[in-house]
C-alpha cells in the first residue's frame, strides 16, 4: 500500500517537534516564549526594511526579533497597533511563516484610516509579493486577507502613514 507524500507543512511541524524533544532542557527561556528565537540576522532585508529611514520611517515596535509563527495556519496582524507616535503600527510588525499561511490583517479601529501595500517598486525593490488592500479605510472590523503561497519575503507598509514608520515584513520559508 502506498501512502501519500507528507506536505511541506507536516515535515516542519515533525522537524520542529524533534528539534524541540531534542533540545529539552538545553538552556531556553523557562517555557515563555522570550528566548529571542528569529532575529532580523537570519533576514537583513526585512531588518533593513523595517530599520530603513530614507524609505519611509523606521519602524519603532521592532526590536531586531520575529515571531515565529510556522506552525499556524493563519496569523491575524493588528492593523493601527500601538506605536510610532500613536496607533501607527502593524503588530507584530515582523512574523516567520510556512507556505501557505494565511495573514488575516484586522483594523483596531484606532490611527485611522490605514492600509496594506505590497510594492516591490516603493520597498527596496525585493518583495517577493505583490498586492494592496486598496485605499486607506478606517474604523473597526475591517480585514484583508491573503494566503502567502510562494517561499520569499513580503515587504508591506500603510500608504498614509508610512513616514511615520508603520511597516511590516513577513519571511515566507
């Protein structure tokens, strides 16, 4: 009998499983979660990207680390999180998916109006993903979605507010 490939998704999450058993009791962060995981180090374009001032502000939320959210299915981004002066923030501003996440990114409602653009042409020229939610909208309850299919990196910012620094980056493996 012949039984089907794993996908790509279920060997990480085995990989990830046997690097944790592996490693148990090998240092670590007491099971919080702060153990400073992915860093900007392991992806300098997004670093650069978020860090950038002449492209934009700099994005004053990050701190050089990525959540890491390779396991998930889907990941919701705060859309006017706190931050750069105000409500002017996407939280987490920088994330570590699997192919084929699904990003949900969810308006507070505070900061308004705001977006998401991904253009390569205005953020270094490297994004590997392409799209815009449309125009700037503001209040509560408003989403965009889009399921990041290909290995890369994305690069995106809020057109109203990104001289202030409001950007996000995701690395796609």
């Amino acid at each position: 009998m012949t039984r089907p490939a794993a996908s790509r998704r279920q060997f990480l999450r085995t990989a990830s499983l046997a690097g944790a058993v592996g490693l148990a009791g090998c240092g670590g962060d007491g099971g919080d979660g702060g153990d400073g995981g992915v860093t900007g180090d392991e992806y300098p374009t997004i670093d650069e990207w978020l860090t950038e001032t002449e492209l934009g502000g700099a994005d004053d939320t990050y701190d050089g680390s990525f959540v890491d959210q390779r396991d998930s299915d889907s990941v919701t981004v705060d859309v006017g999180a706190e931050g750069n002066g105000g409500a002017f923030a996407y939280a987490p501003s920088a994330l570590v998916v699997a192919t084929g996440t699904e990003i949900r990114w969810n308006w507070t409602g505070e900061g308004n109006p705001h977006n998401v653009e991904a253009l390569p042409e205005e953020q270094l020229g490297e994004s590997d993903y392409e799209f815009s939610s449309g125009e700037a909208e503001g209040g509560s309850g408003v989403k965009y979605t889009r399921t990041l299919d290909e290995a890369g990196i994305l690069l995106y910012h809020c057109e109203p507010h990104f001289s202030l620094g409001m950007k996000g980056g995701i690395a796609v493996e």
